[in-house]
C-alpha cells in the first residue's frame, strides 16, 4: 500500500509558464490539497508568449515585489514573502538559486527547521561559470534536503555542486502531451494543404525561440543551411520566435543567400502545432540551453532532431542515429553534415520522427509530477 503524503510544501517558481500547466495540475492530483504555489511575476519582458495567468485551478499566488531587468537574461525579483511564511509548510521547493527571493526563502526555512528543496535545470554546460558564484550554490546545497532535476545534464551538475546522488530525484520535463499529441493528430493529415499555405516546398528545417545568439546561435544554423548539399528541390529555413537579433539573422540571410528563409515571428501554441506538421526537422544550434520546451513538442509531430551538445534536453531526447543527431556546439562542419543526411534521406526523417513520437511519451506531466511526489517522500521520510 502506498504511504500517503502529510507534508504541506511550498512550490516557489518565478512565473506560471505555459509549460508547466500541465505539470502542476497533476501535482495537485497526486497531492491533494498538500501543495501551495507561489510565483515571484505575472510577466517578463522577454518571456511573454510562454506565461500564463489564465488557470485558476492552480490557486497559485503571486507574490508582491520589485524587479529589475538584467537583459538577455532574465528578470530579477525581490519579493514580500510573508505569504509564504504565514503557511505552515513542512517543505519549500525553490524554482532556482539565482533570485534574491529564493535565498530569503531558503534563510528562512533552515533557519526555521524546513526541508528544502531545489527545483533545478541549470547545466554545467549553459554559460562561463564563475567559482564565486559555484561557491555560494555549493553553500545553498550543503543545506539542502535534496534537488529535482529535469535530466542527466542537470543531474551531473547537482552532483559537482556537491548533492548525494541519492538525493537527487528525476521529474523529467514534460509540455502539455494530451494537447500537443491531439493536435498533431489533427494537423499531421493537413500536412501537404499547411504546407502550401505557408508556401513551402521541398525539406523544411525549422527553428523555434528567442533570437539572441548569445544563447541560440541562430546565425550558425544560417549559415549551415547556406552550405547545405541537398538532393531535395528546395530548402526551407523556417525561424519562430522574436529578439534582438532579429534585424542581425535577416542581414546574414541575404548575405548567405538563403533564399528559402523565413521569419514568421512570435506564435501561440496553435498557430505553432500548424508549423511543426508542415516541417521536417527541427533544430537547435544552442550555446547555451537549460532544456529547450521546443524539443518535447516538436517531437509529438513527429520531427527528428539535430541539436548541439549545449542543450540540456540533448541526453534525454536526442537519442543519436534513433531519432536525430547532438553535434558538437558552434560546429558548423557537423551541423552540416547532420542536416545533410536528414535533407538527403526522406526515409531516414520518417524514421526517425516516428522514434521521437516514442521516446517523448516517457516526458509526461505525469510522470513529472510523479518524480516530485517521490522526492516530497524521500524528504519526509528523512524527517521522521
């Protein structure tokens, strides 16, 4: 018989993504009136067609506070966290280190004899590490009950940063399946008529996100699909998303002469579930990439992945020769040569796509939810 869970806990994240919808409300399944969420914003700047305010059924609170922008990365909060406080929570989960109301919270609950846990995605490959800043993370960790990690990228960090192993737990991320799944079902059949109406032909390549190459390295996959020998009759680059680079990616376009180059700007889910049918690849030539959200869906429409070492999903999604290729990060010679044998071989995409419909069906929000049920009971058994 499974032991039912008597901690209240505390789910501190700095926004309620799109992402994690999903996620959460199959937490709150599992949990049954258990678990609070509390969230430091109801907007970023840069952030904005992934957050959501609209799902009232997570009962989430949104603490009051200041912010400050610190562009291209994201906002930095410092919020009253008196609400959290006023609850009586036996265990806090934090969303990151990198807010000053995180470390308030994290003060607060050794201070007060709490469990806490870090909910984190961070990688050691995402950016320069700095040993001032690994050395205050290592001090949060030394008095942390445990971590929840998405994948083995972030798992292997928690563990430089000094966590037991046996105190790291699995939550694989997860999008909304149940949504992305039913439209694929829809939209796939629709295939040959979306393509015509965004007037594409031949293999298209597709990528999805913010448009600062600092992070995406959008102008290497430009320049790859300029090198590209391919059997098919026409390529197509299609680029989702908005930046500041934006004005750069169209100048190196026409300099490279990538004639079949798209920019269709920001979409909604929806609107996003008609490009992914009508694509055939998709593509992230990352720098840096704590997960990428983009993969999971792309995957449930069944496209193959090329992706570069810096992702953080690479590991966990990209499975290389099964459903698509990890090449080395800012290798424009191995991103060429994986886009190549992708373009060149229809059956090989057809594969492929089919395994990534396979391999995403473990990133379910259930099962995310489920990693952090059990790491919830590691915590409280260990209080015991």
């Amino acid at each position: 018989m499974q032991r039912s869970i008597t901690s209240n806990v505390a789910l501190v994240s700095n926004v309620l993504s799109k992402y994690r919808v999903a996620c959460f409300r199959k937490l709150l399944e599992l949990m049954r009136g258990r678990v609070n969420f509390y969230f430091l914003a109801k907007t970023m700047e840069h952030r904005s067609v992934v957050i959501s305010s609209k799902y009232p059924e997570i009962n989430g609170l949104w603490l009051k506070g200041w912010k400050w922008h610190s562009p291209p990365q994201d906002d930095r909060h410092l919020n009253n966290i008196l609400p959290v406080i006023k609850q009586h929570h036996d265990i806090i989960i934090l969303g990151a280190w990198d807010e000053p109301s995180y470390l308030l919270l994290w003060l607060w609950g050794i201070f007060c004899g709490k469990k806490v846990i870090f909910w984190i995605e961070s990688t050691l490959g995402e950016s320069h590490r700095q040993w001032l800043k690994e050395g205050y993370k290592k001090l949060l960790f030394k008095k942390a009950s445990g971590c929840i990690v998405p994948g083995l990228k972030s798992f292997e960090y928690c563990r430089v940063l000094g966590m037991a192993p046996d105190k790291i737990f699995f939550a694989p991320n997860a999008t909304d399946r149940a949504f992305f799944r039913s439209r694929a079902d829809q939209f796939l059949p629709q295939r040959q008529e979306l393509r015509e109406e965004l007037g594409l032909a031949g293999v298209t390549i597709l990528f999805v996100g913010r448009f600062v190459d600092a992070y995406k390295n959008v102008s290497l996959l430009i320049r790859a699909v300029a090198r590209l020998k391919s059997a098919a009759k026409e390529i197509n680059l299609v680029l989702v998303g908005d930046g500041p680079d934006r004005a750069k990616y169209e100048k190196l376009v026409k300099q490279a002469a990538v004639s079949g180059a798209r920019f269709l700007g920001e979409m909604g889910h929806e609107q996003l579930c008609r490009v992914y049918a009508a694509s055939d690849i998709m593509v992230l030539p990352s720098r840096s990439e704590a997960w990428g959200f983009v993969l999971n869906e792309a995957m449930e429409f069944g496209l193959p992945l090329v992706v570069t070492d810096a992702v953080g999903a690479g590991p966990d999604l990209v499975r290389p020769g099964e459903n698509g290729f990890i090449v080395p990060s800012g290798d424009e010679g191995e991103l060429v040569k994986a886009l190549e044998k992708l373009s060149n071989d229809p059956g090989l995409r057809t594969r492929m796509g089919e395994a990534s419909r396979r391999i995403v069906e473990h990133f379910s929000p259930e099962n995310w939810a489920a990693g952090v049920v059990s790491a919830i009971k590691a915590v409280s058994r260990e209080a015991r």
